[in-house]
C-alpha cells in the first residue's frame, strides 16, 4: 500500500519524505512522522 493514496498533495509527500527520514534518527521523529500521516490523511481525504 502507497502512502500517495492517503496524501495526496506535493507538499505533504514532501514532508512525509522529510520526515522518514528523520524517523530513524529517534523516537520523537517516529512520533512526528506517524502524527503528521494522521493528520495529512484527514486532511487529504476528501480531495
């Protein structure tokens, strides 16, 4: 499963990115980076 299903604008796949990568540095990147999925998808999910 793509995540581009779920976020659909540039910005939030750029962001996403940005902050996968930052994920495995710690555990409050990984906090980040599953909050802003959650966020990015109720966001997203109607467009």
């Amino acid at each position: 499963m793509s995540i581009e299903k779920y976020i659909k604008t540039q910005c939030g796949l750029d962001k996403f990115n940005h902050l996968r990568e930052l994920a495995d540095k710690s555990l409050i990147n990984k906090i980040r980076l599953y909050h802003f999925v959650i966020i990015a998808t109720l966001r997203d999910i109607f467009k």
